[in-house]
C-alpha cells in the first residue's frame, strides 16, 4: 500500500478554494440514512468509509457530502445482498417520481 499518496477523497492541502465555515444541518433524508445505518449495525462507518474509497474521484466530484455517504450505504446493502441492484434502483425512480410530482404543483 502507497502511503505517500492521498486519495481523492483526502483533499487535505490543496488549494481548494475559500472553506464555508457556516454551519449547515443535515438535511432530514441524510439523518435518516446515517440514523438507519448506525441502527440496523448491518453497515459499519469503516465499511461506509470503504465504499467511498471505492466509488472513484469522478463519481465523488459530482456528488455532495451527504448524497457520497448514501450511495455508500446503498452500495453496501447490495454487496451484502440485503438488496438487489433492481429493488434499489426502482425504490428510485420511485422517489424520483414523487419528487417530480411535487414540483408539477
């Protein structure tokens, strides 16, 4: 293992532009995520960390903190075969759905 590299995950001195040091809470659906996984005790923060590690600088770039953490989670269920790529991906289109239906009115 390379210790002398960081990985894009580990943005720890570059030059990233200005920190916004505003407290911002959780928003609702990401307690919620971070509330079941600590709950079921089916997914660890080590194995959640894991996933991220995984998931490939692109992918972690266009995603925001708490959306990375969740796909982490959902990757996770499947690996441990709790869930099938199928059920997860139409549990979202499902909310995808219901988000579009609410901004029609």
């Amino acid at each position: 293992m390379d210790h002398g590299r960081q990985g894009y995950h580990d943005i720890g001195g570059e030059a990233g532009g200005p920190i916004d040091r505003a407290t911002k809470p959780a928003p609702r659906w990401a307690q919620v995520v971070d509330a079941l996984r600590d709950r079921i005790k089916v997914v660890s923060l080590h194995e959640q960390r894991r996933k991220i590690e995984e998931m490939g600088a692109d992918l972690y770039a266009r995603l925001g903190y708490y959306e990375i953490r969740t796909l982490a989670v959902a990757r996770l269920l499947v690996e441990k075969g709790l869930l099938t790529e199928g059920e997860l991906n139409a549990r979202i289109a499902a909310i995808r759905a219901r988000a579009t239906q609410r901004e029609d009115r």
